[in-house]
C-alpha cells in the first residue's frame, strides 16, 4: 500500500460512534441534507428504512426521497406510507431515453433534490439503524474539505460474521490496486452506502449499471484528490444475497466501468471493444444449458452539463 494511503487511512477514517446525532446538529448549520434510496422490487425492507430514518433523524434530514426503478411489486406505495417522497425513475428528465440499472436512479436523483449533501442508501437493508445515514453524513459535516464519504462495515453471509462482498474481493479490489492504488484504503470500495457534496456530484458522470459505486470513485478522486475522502466504519450491514449467478452479472459490470475509466486515462489501448455479453451456465435435464446475459453499461454525463 502507498504512504499516501497508509497516512489517509490515519487521518480520515473515523467510525459511526464518533458521529452523535447532537453534534452533527450542531453542526449542520444552513446545510441541507438529502437521503436517497434507489429501489427496485424492495417492499419487505424500504418502509422500515423510511421510518427509521423519519422517525431519529428528522431534525437532520431535509428531504428523504425513494427512486423507484421500475418495480413490480408495491414498493413505490410502500415507500410513500411511510413518508419517503417517491420518483418514477423513467418520469425524471423524460427528454432523455430511460437507461437500466442503479447508476440511472442515482444520476436521476440530483434532479429531484435540493440537498447540499447527499446521502445514498441502498433499500434491500435489514435491521436499518440511523447509525448507517449518521456515520457517512459526519465527516462532510464537521470538515469542510471532505467532499465525499464512503462506509465501510461487515457483511454477514451463511452466519460467517464478514462472508459477504465477494465481487469486492475477487474483482473491484484487485481492479483497484492494479490500477488506482491510491483507493486501495477503501474497505468496501461498493459499499452501497455512501454521500457527497452536490458541487463534487454533479461534476462527474454516472455509470448507469452496477458499476456506479467504482466509477464514482474514481472520477471523485480525480476531481477532488485523495484527501477529499473520507472513510467510516458502519459496524455489519446485512441484506439479502444474491445468487452467484447474479453477482456474476454484477462483476461483468465492474469491469467494463473499470475498463471505461482505464482507456479514458491513457492507460489501457483498446484494440477492439469489449464484449458486453456474458455467457453463463445453469444444468439442466440433458446438461448444461447456456444462458447469454447483456451486461453492458451505458453512462450520463455530469448533470452540471445538463439543461433543466
């Protein structure tokens, strides 16, 4: 690991407990705070996370507001009962032809909030605490020259106390001490909860897949520096999991992201574009049976660039 990393993990890593609500009161001043969560088919965990965050939080949060991508169940009525403001994302910006996956949710809400500081929350948490929303809104709060924060925590998985995250640890962690090792302090790289400044956010573009948690923090990094980030420790974090089928969906993602950001830096030299077609194998009753998934990402480009 680099110095530079070793020095930035001492000076900017901080942990939940060191963020009370009280203080981040206090400290908050005039400004305002936006919580967001991108959900899609999330009705069993996005109400409890909208009250938990009404009911300890309202004194901090501004406006707290459900992206809902495309459900079929009723989490988009889920949400709004309890008292989340809730956005159809392919009703935002309709002038632009709707595009899949998270990274769109999360562009499309800088649209719809005024927040100085956003806070981003996945909506498939179980057993939410404040401490989550708390933790990532403390170091943007109290220093002013922290643009973006990332939380960091343990996932457990088949009752392993920290099992989960395997496409961190097998694909975006590699990725990163490859090629950005200054980020290679970053516990959980894809953690999906995290916030930012709106002036750093709405300079950099969005990876509309699965890929947007990277992206992000590589285009920050080379808007804002290093030492614009800062790092919580969340405590666990538990959700459902996901097949591996489907994680290998997520990780064909990740590496076109990377892969983007690579040739866009001058360090790869792109002889022909990459595949976006994932070939998968599930068996059947005669064998295996193949299964073709299109894993391509597309991008939007900063929103500052976009006219309202």
């Amino acid at each position: 690991m680099l110095p530079e990393v070793h020095g930035w993990l001492r000076r900017r890593t901080s942990s939940a407990g060191d963020w009370p609500l009280r203080d981040l009161l206090a400290a908050k001043g005039e400004t305002t705070v936006s919580v967001v969560l991108p959900a899609r088919d999330e009705r069993e965990t996005v109400g409890e996370i909208v009250k938990v965050i009404r009911r300890e939080l309202g004194g901090l949060v501004d406006e707290l507001v459900v992206i809902d991508s495309r459900s079929t169940d009723d989490t988009a009525l889920v949400a709004a009962r309890a008292g989340a403001r809730v956005h159809a994302q392919d009703e935002i910006l309709p002038q632009f032809k709707p595009l899949d996956g998270k990274g769109e949710a999360l562009w499309k809400s800088l649209a719809v909030t005024s927040g100085d500081v956003l806070v981003f929350v996945d909506a498939d948490i179980r057993k939410f605490r404040a401490s989550l929303v708390l933790g990532v809104l403390g170091p943007l709060l109290g220093d002013p020259t922290v643009a973006y924060t990332k939380g960091c925590y343990d996932r457990p998985l088949n009752g392993a106390g920290n099992g989960g995250g395997r496409v961190t640890e097998l694909v975006a962690r590699p990725l990163i001490n490859l090629h950005w090792p200054e980020l290679a302090g970053f516990v959980q790289p894809l953690a999906g909860e995290y916030a930012g400044r709106r002036s750093a956010l709405e300079r950099v573009p969005f990876v509309t897949g699965y890929g947007v948690e990277l992206g992000l923090l590589i285009d920050l990094l080379e808007l804002a520096g290093l030492d614009a980030f800062a790092q919580v420790d969340l405590g666990s974090r538990e959700h459902a999991p996901q097949s591996t089928e489907a994680l290998g969906g997520m990780a064909g993602q990740i590496m076109l992201a990377a892969w983007s950001r690579l040739e866009r830096q001058g360090k790869i030299r792109a002889f022909e574009e990459p595949s976006v077609r994932l070939a998968q194998f599930r068996r059947g009753q005669d064998g295996h049976d193949v299964l073709i998934r299109d894993v391509g990402i597309g991008e939007r480009p900063p929103m500052l660039t976009i006219d309202a």
